[in-house]
C-alpha cells in the first residue's frame, strides 16, 4: 500500500503572504504637464450664460474654482488627512528568534530562543499625538481658506478696477475727441497764418495730455486683463466679458468697528496660528511625557540543547542619566512661545489694519465731497467758455484752460472714487465680507483651540 502523503503548511504560507501583499500599497506614477494647463475660454459657473457678461460676484466664483495656486493650496488637505492617519497607528511590535545548533559539549538537541515586545511610550503619547495630527489638520484647512479669501479679493479687486476703466473711458475719449478737433481747426488756420503758433500751443499741449491719458488707460486695463487672466487660469489672450454694474457687499462702518473685538475668531489666518499654536502645545506635552525612560515589555521563551525550556515576561528600561529629553522639550517650549508672539503681533497687526483702512476711507470721502461739490461749478464753466469762444468773447488759452480744468476735475472725480473703492474691497476682503466664512472649516470648533495669552 502507499503511504498515505501529510498534508504540508506550505498552502497556508502562501495564502497568507499573498493576502499580506494584498494589504500593501503599490507604486503608481503620476506624470508631470507637459503643456501649461492655461484654458483658452471661460467655464462659466453654474446658472451662469459663457455668452453673458459676468459680474463681480461671478469672477470671484471663477476664480475660486480654476485657480491654480488654490489647487495646489488645496492639495495639502490630503498631506494633513495622511499625518492624521499616521498619528493614529501605533507601532508595531517587534518579534525575534534565533537557532542555535549543538557545536560543541553535553547537550543533544538544536536549541532556540523566541521574543516578542511593544514599546510603552508611543502609547503613553497617542492621544496628545493624535490632538496635535487633529489641529495641524484643522490649521491646513484655516490657511487654506485665508487663501481663497485672498484669491476672491483679488478677483474682485480686478474685476472692479477694469469696469472702473471702462466707465472711464468714454469721459478720456470726449476729452481727446474735442481737442482733436480744435487742433485740427487750429493747424489749418496756422498753415493759413491767420493764428500765430503763441495760440495753438495751448490746445497742442492740452491734446497731448489727453493722448497719454487714453495710452496709460489703455495700458492700464491690458495689464489688468492679463492680471485677471492669470488668476482665473487662462491664456492671456483670452477675453473675459464683464458687466457694468459694480456689485459689492454693504458697507458699515460703524458695524466694522464694532465688531472688531471678534475678528480674531472670524480671521482665518488668525485662526490657523491659533491652531498651529494648540498642535505645539501638544508637542511640549509630548516632549515633556517623553523625558521618562524606554519602556518596552515582552515575552521570551528558550530551549537550550540539553531540551530545558524556558519563558516568561520581559521587560527592557531606559536610563535617564544623560539624556532625559531636556533638549526636545526647551525646544518645544521656545516654539511655543515663539507662536504665541507671532499670534499676538498678527493680531495686533490686523485690528491696526482695518482701523487704519477705516480711517483713510473717511479721508478720501471727505476729499471725493470736495471735488464733487466743486465739479458742477467747472462743468457750467467749461460750458460757458464754449459759448463764450464761439462767439469769439474769448481767447483761445482760457477755452481750453477752462475745458481741460473741467475734464481734469471729472478725472478726480473718478479716481478718487476708485481708490475709496480699492480701500472697500481690500477692507472687506480682510474681514471676509461676501466670502465663505470660517463656519465651513471641517469639523472645526473654535473652542477646541488653546487660544494663546500675550
């Protein structure tokens, strides 16, 4: 009869490993772009026409959703969710063994020794590593957010600054149109010799000053397209439609004030240091629980070659004689406390910010009301030297004095209203009027944070 064959482990040990490489991950690659990722039109966001003209509101959406910084911002979510799962693993324990064959002497058989142990102090620091994975997580998403804010304003802010442009432009091209055609009339008389070149200059000099301001217009709004372009992820040359209308959020500034004692948990900027300021201190209480020894426990068994075997717990102890983490932890404790500066100087340096903004909004509303309660008064005057001249009651130099003065105080006008505006926009962006509010942080809760004491 055949032996019947003993069924082998070997079938089972190669389940095993092949379930284990299972569990492993794998390389994948992930090329680089061969071709800038620059889009040749506008997507327009939902509800929204490609075909229509897009208003402030719109850019900002825009630029929120193909910014590229802001994609590359947003990929470090997935570095902090990553430390968050690394920081809840705890080590893994560690076995060993050994074969030691008779060489030599009484005894009769092969023998060995066996071990397996686990390092007490990554326990004893899960919890504060797992807060402090817990709040860098949370300061990731605060600075990510800061940055949208800072991409929105900026969106707005071009987008204002070219619909202010056009706004503008009809005013520019009235004033060089009219000089234009003076200064025709004019060079015709002097080839005729009927004016002398004293009364042609006037208008010559005031035509050239309208020509540089259409040219630095021009400039200006290509500047800001290409500006505009950029932050929305498109090719220069791109066109972006806008609308007319300037729309923003109410403005109060009595409201601003007010609620400026609250800003620090509105900020998320301020925010993201308070809590980068909480994972240190978690790192100072880590520091501090690791001044205490290694501390690993076990189990061993052995066999010598005689047959006598042995077993029981083991257990392997530092000593703190030379190094007792005194090092890390006054390293903690400065990283703290230099944290702690930083927030308090930020803090400082935003409440100042928005005070001071506040103050020169109030300056340039007083300087706007001044040359708006002076604006009427040049226009009937440049509308009377027109009459005036054309019934020849007037010299040349004091019609155009009077005309150029008028569309000078016109440009005032218009450029101090867009510098208060810039001053609204940058001001309303710090305090993130329009824009998603810290509420949308995940599973943020400000009171979780160990805000820091100056």
């Amino acid at each position: 009869m055949n032996e019947r064959r003993r069924p082998t482990a070997a079938p089972g040990c190669v389940l095993a490993a092949l379930a284990l490489l299972g569990g492993c991950a794998h390389y994948a690659s992930l090329p680089l772009d061969s071709v800038p990722p620059l889009a040749p039109t506008l997507t327009a966001p939902p509800g929204a026409s490609n075909a229509a003209p897009y208003d402030v509101t719109q850019i900002m959406a825009l630029a929120l959703q193909n910014n590229a910084d802001l994609r590359a911002e947003r990929a470090k979510r997935g570095i902090a969710q990553a430390q968050l799962l690394q920081s809840g693993i705890l080590p893994n324990p560690s076995v060993s063994g050994a074969i030691l064959p008779l060489l030599a002497g009484a005894g009769s058989i092969t023998g060995w020794t066996a071990g397996i142990s686990q390092n007490i102090k990554a326990i004893v620091t899960y919890k504060s590593r797992r807060r402090q994975s817990g709040y860098a997580a949370g300061q990731i998403d605060a600075d990510i957010l800061w940055q949208e804010w800072q991409v929105a304003g900026q969106a707005r802010q071009l987008a204002v600054d070219l619909i202010s442009a056009e706004r503008s432009r009809p005013m520019l091209v009235e004033a060089f149109d009219l000089l234009s055609r003076r200064d025709a009339v004019l060079q015709q008389a002097l080839a005729a010799r009927n004016v002398t070149l004293v009364a042609v200059a006037p208008t010559r000099v005031a035509l050239q000053g309208a020509r540089a301001n259409l040219l630095a217009l021009d400039q200006r709004e290509l500047a800001l397209r290409h500006q505009l372009n950029a932050l929305l992820g498109l090719v220069p040359d791109a066109v972006v439609p806008l609308t007319t209308a300037i729309d923003m959020p109410a403005f109060d500034p009595a409201a601003i004030r007010t609620s400026l004692a609250s800003l620090a948990d509105r900020r998320p900027d301020l925010l993201a240091l308070r809590l980068g300021y909480a994972a240190q201190d978690e790192g100072v209480r880590q520091a501090i629980l690791s001044q205490f020894p290694d501390l690993v426990f076990g189990a061993q068994a052995s066999s010598d070659n005689a047959g006598v075997i042995n077993g029981g717990p083991s257990m392997t102890i530092g000593l703190p004689i030379f190094d007792r983490n005194q090092g890390n932890i006054a390293i903690a404790n400065a990283t703290r406390a230099q944290l702690n500066a930083a927030y308090s100087a930020r803090l400082a340096a935003a409440t100042g910010q928005v005070g001071a903004m506040l103050s020169e909004m109030e300056q340039l509303q007083g300087q706007l009301d001044l040359v708006r309660h002076d604006l009427p008064a040049a226009r009937r005057a440049a509308a009377r030297a027109a009459a005036a001249f054309g019934a020849s009651n007037l010299d040349e130099r004091s019609y155009v004095d009077l005309v150029t003065n008028r569309y000078a105080r016109e440009q005032e006008v218009m450029t101090l209203e867009l510098a208060l505006r810039d001053r609204q926009i940058a001001l309303q962006t710090l305090l993130g009027a329009g824009l998603p509010t810290v509420e949308t942080l995940p599973a943020f809760n400000v009171a979780d944070t160990r805000a820091p004491h100056p």
